[in-house]
C-alpha cells in the first residue's frame, strides 16, 4: 500500500476539484496517475484552438 501524497490541504482540494475526484481519493491515487491527470488537464490550455483565429 502507497503512503498518503505529500502536499498541503489546500492544494490537495483544489486538485481535487479540478480532477473531479474526492480528496480522500486524491490522497491515496499513485503519483504516476496523478501527474498523467495533472498533464491531461494541462492539454487543452496549452493547445492551439484550431481554425480560431483564421479571420479572412
């Protein structure tokens, strides 16, 4: 069984917002699937919106 995250509270309920998943999951998810969820949510800001700004 995995130790606990190591991270403060408040970081640990706003992941847990962004992530759509109860803290009490958060605090046990392995890190490896926790920084491939942080990398996905990170994905559609750091794109390009295609076609948007193609104003002819």
């Amino acid at each position: 069984m995995s130790k606990p995250l190591q991270i403060s509270a408040d970081t640990a309920v706003k992941l847990s917002e962004q992530l759509g998943v109860p803290i009490e999951h958060l605090m046990h998810m392995p890190r490896h699937i926790l920084l491939q969820k942080l990398s996905e949510l990170a994905k559609p800001d750091t794109a390009p919106a295609p076609e948007s700004d193609n104003k002819s």
